[in-house]
C-alpha cells in the first residue's frame, strides 16, 4: 500500500502533521501535538496478530496524519481498538493468520452496534475499512484481508441516528436546546444586580460569548486577546470585532491558521474588551512574550507546561476544549439558575448552547446557509437537523415551554413600592422608568430602576422581569398589562406560530403579579389600624380597581 513521505531511516521515520508538526513513528507509541492536549497512539493497547492487518492499521494513521487534525487521526486509532477488542474481530484474526484469502467481515460492524459504540465510531471503522479496500486496488494488489463486497455490504447496515440530531429533537432536558424560560432566567442572571459579585469578568465573558456567537469549546478555548478589536466610526460609535478561529476545516494547516470575523453589540464588547485589557494589564504578560506564550482571552489557572517544550508551545496558557466546557459549565451553577423542566440546578455546556443557537435560528426562519454560516459549518448537512424539523421543534418546544411555565411560580423578580420616595431613600440615583400611553399619547412613569450599571436592555417590557425594577404602587400597571394583552391578541390573529404569540407572556405574567402584590398591599394598609391623627398615610389613596380577578387572570 502507498504511504507518505517520511524523513530518516527505518529506526528514525519521521511524518510531519498537516500543521507541520513532526511525528515519530519509529517506535511504537506515536506522539500527536495538539492544543488540546498531547495524545498518544500506542500500539501496544492492541492485539492483532495478522501481520498484513497490523499494518493496514499502520498504514492508514500515517496517511491520515498529513491530512487530518490530531484529534481526528486519534479519533481513527480509537475506533480501531474498539474494533480489534470485538469476539468478531478475534475470530477473523485468528482466520487470517492461517489463510491469505480470509477476510474480516461485517459482523465487526455489526458487534459493535450491538454493543452500543456510539456512531462516530462506527462511521471511522467503516470509512476505514472502505479505504483499504480502495488503497490496495490502486496498488494493483489483491485486497489482502479486506473485501469490497464486505464494505459495500457494511455501507448498508443502519448504524443508528445522529446522537447529537436525537439530543436536539427530542428536547433533552439536560443535553438540548434550552427553552425560552431558561435562555431568559439565564439572560437575567447574567444582567442581574450583583453578578460581579458571584461571577468573574473570565466567568461572565465566557458565558456571554457562548450565548451569542453559538460557538463550541474548541472555538473559544483558542481565543485570544489579539483577536479583539475596537473600530471606530465616523459618526463616533464603535464597533466591536473578534476574529473567531475556524476549526476542523480541510485547508487548516495549524489550528489558528482560519478566522471568521464575528461583530458584537456594545453590551457584549465592552464586556470583552474589559477582559482583553485586563490581560493587558497582567503583571506577568512581558514574561508570556519572551518566551513566546500566546495570551489567550480565556487564561488556564496555571501554565501547561506539558506543553512548553513542545511544537504547540504557544498554548501553554491556553485551556484545553474540555476544560473550557468545565470551566463555563461551573460558571453558570454559580448563577444558581433552577430549571422549570427538571426542578435541578440548570445544565449548560457549550454545545447545548450551540444547539439553542441553532433552534432558535432555524425557528426564526434563518436559511440554511445563513445558521451553517453563523455556526461555521463547511457543509448544510449538519444543520439541516434545525432545518428540515423546525415545525416539529417549535411544536414540541410549544408543548415544553407550557408544562415549563407552570412550574414557574413569579416572573416578576424585583419588589413593589410605595412610590419614588420609597426608592430615593436608598437609591438615590435610581431612574425612572416610562411607558408611553397611546390614548393621552404622552410618557408615563410605571416605577424606578436600581441597577447600578448600563441596561442594554428593552425597558419598560424588560424591566417587568429584572430584579433592580421597583414598580410604584400606585402607577397604571393594568395599562401596560391591557397593551401587552392586545398585542398577543393581534399576534393570535395574524396567524402567527405559537412562539411568535408567546413571545411576552413572561413578562405578562410578571405584570399581573405586580398588580396582584399591589392589590394585596392596598388591601393590607385599608385595614391597618388608624393613625393617631385618624389619617391614612398619604400613599394609600390609591384606588382598588373593582375587577381585580378579571384583570390578574
């Protein structure tokens, strides 16, 4: 069989990686660079005793390795030894070894489906063994130990679905998409006051990015502060850029040879930027620079230095992809963000925020190039899980977010007051909050926020569900109610999807428990025993509105 160009002598053979890092493939454990970690294909973990099959096995790495990442050609050498540990491969084994023309079967294949490898794997060993047969026919060999009509037959047996694909149909709970409830409580945690206090800047730009770029951990463990760029405009704006790595792409040489450029809003981007200058700012960043250290936008605890000496010696700071999903998933339960649907701490993890990305863009009626564009997919394959099955999804989404919505006990997170006075007292630089009343058409104000940073959010409807709102007691509140109402109302007719209709019920349901806690005040202060000056407190002259139930149903 054909291998590739190799460098030294046959106790020195030396293969060089598409990124040009070399492999010694002289012994026998063979040593892979990556920022992911150093990986080690060692021969020894497995038993194959038909020399020609052994050296397929062989054959096939060494081809890989100057066309795929490490962590592929890993990936390879893994489904292998699944593969060889079979009862079905130990019996073919054993078979070749006495007859030239013995074949191993598909009853390999079907083992291990019958074992539950998952499907990656299955794909690997089948790709491979198709590469075999194909190998040994350009040679102008007989296909030694592999048949053509054995991989055509194996092209045919069903290796199950998509793990990933059933995650995200199926609405995993704890593994898919997240339903509007928990991407809103998560937002709100995020925007929350005192979230500085819980997360740290690293904490809360990792959550951030996560949620807006739709990346994977791959993508954001390689970032670094150089990527981020400030841009100002002529009209004195400034746009916020960050060079995003392009992964697992053919053309890739290194693993940050490819980037896209991604724009961010001002919210998100000033966050990043506060991270990258705290990079800058790091004592220890001249020491990083001498010894040509990369300065990542997400800093490991400590240096890798199981990298320092190597040929990726420039992600020594750098977090490795499963560290980064850790590292964020630990990040979001300091949040303490409960899930309606299962009554536990929320789970997130970068896929199943890139699944959520991916969800709501196909229900929103993205196109397929647009969401495989945003997620960096080379191919429309991958997405069309979103694609073809968004009617099935918004439906099933439909049918979560309402079992979800029961369990939800408050949407509105802040507290009632008296009135502005109230707030004054202890938020003295708290500001007022408006909506603007189209009958009188003039601004109206419903109550006082407390944040003590910039909302980039969209009062009033926003400020309903935010912990920092204090709406005032005696402010129309079922005018904002009967506004939200009319517009679910126009959205009903209109035909709209369900989601479309649904889009504000959470912050319906926050206005009427502020009207519920309103009531419940007024009717507590009207019984309260009188003052000794026989007057009522000035702020319960409010009148209580004769439908309270019909209003807060």
């Amino acid at each position: 069989m054909r291998t590739p160009p190799y460098e030294g002598t046959a106790t020195d053979r030396i293969v060089h990686t598409r990124a040009d890092h070399p492999v010694d493939m002289s012994g026998s454990v063979w040593t892979l660079y990556d920022p992911n970690g150093t990986l080690s294909i060692d021969w020894r973990s497995i038993v194959v005793r038909t020399p020609e099959i052994l050296e397929t096995f062989k054959n096939y790495i060494e081809a890989r390795l100057p066309k795929q990442a490490p962590p592929t050609v890993f990936g390879d050498f893994e489904a292998m030894k699944v593969a060889v540990r079979t009862r079905a491969f130990r019996e073919a084994d054993q078979a070749c070894m006495v007859s030239p023309t013995h074949v191993l079967g598909s009853d390999i294949l079907r083992e291990m489906i019958g074992s539950g490898i998952d499907r990656t794997r299955l794909q690997r060993w089948r790709y491979f063994y198709d590469w075999a047969c194909d190998e040994a026919e350009l040679d102008g060999q007989p296909a030694r130990h592999f048949s053509k009509a054995v991989s055509r037959e194996m092209q045919t047996v069903p290796i199950g679905a998509n793990q990933q694909a059933e995650v995200v149909l199926d609405l995993d709970p704890h593994q898919g998409p997240l339903l509007d409830v928990e991407l809103h409580d998560l937002i709100d945690a995020l925007s929350g006051l005192g979230v500085d206090r819980i997360l740290t800047l690293q904490e809360k730009t990792a959550i951030w990015l996560a949620l807006s770029l739709g990346g994977n951990a791959a993508h954001s463990s390689l970032l670094r502060a150089s990527d981020f760029e400030v841009v100002p405009t002529l009209d004195g704006e400034e746009l916020y850029k960050l060079k995003v790595p392009r992964i697992k792409k053919r053309d890739s040489a290194a693993a940050r040879s490819h980037f896209r450029t991604r724009r961010l809003n001002h919210k998100i981007g000033r966050i990043v930027q506060a991270l990258v200058e705290e990079r800058i700012a790091d004592p220890r960043r001249e020491q990083w620079i001498d010894r040509d250290w990369g300065i990542p936008l997400f800093l490991r605890h400590k240096p890798n230095l199981e990298l320092a000496d190597s040929p990726i010696s420039e992600y020594v700071l750098h977090m490795q992809s499963w560290e980064f999903s850790a590292f964020l998933r630990e990040a979001v339960a300091k949040l303490g963000i409960e899930s309606p649907r299962t009554g536990e701490p929320l789970r997130v993890f970068p896929r199943r925020l890139r699944h959520t990305f991916g969800t709501n863009a196909a229900i929103r009626g993205a196109p397929p190039a647009a969401i495989a564009e945003a997620l960096d997919h080379s191919s429309l394959n991958t997405v069309m899980v979103y694609v073809d099955n968004r009617r099935a999804l918004a439906e099933r989404i439909d049918r979560a977010l309402d079992a979800a919505m029961g369990k939800v006990v408050r949407a509105f997170r802040g507290r009632v007051v008296a009135s502005e006075s109230e707030v004054l007292a202890s938020s003295p630089n708290a500001d007022r909050i408006y909506v603007f009343d189209e009958v009188s058409e003039q601004a109206k104000a419903i109550g006082s926020c407390t944040a003590s940073t910039a909302c980039d959010l969209q009062p009033p409807l926003s400020c309903y569900t935010c912990v920092a709102f204090r709406p005032w007691r005696s402010a129309d509140h079922r005018a904002v109610l009967a506004t939200l109402r009319t517009d679910r109302d126009r959205r009903v007719s209109m035909d709209l999807a369900d989601r479309m209709v649904r889009m504000h019920d959470r912050t319906i349901d926050a206005v009427e428990n502020v009207i519920r806690e309103s009531d419940l005040q007024l009717r507590r202060s009207t019984k309260a025993p009188p003052h000794s000056s026989g007057r009522r407190p000035a702020d319960d002259k409010a009148s209580v509105h004769p439908h309270v139930e019909e209003a807060t149903r």
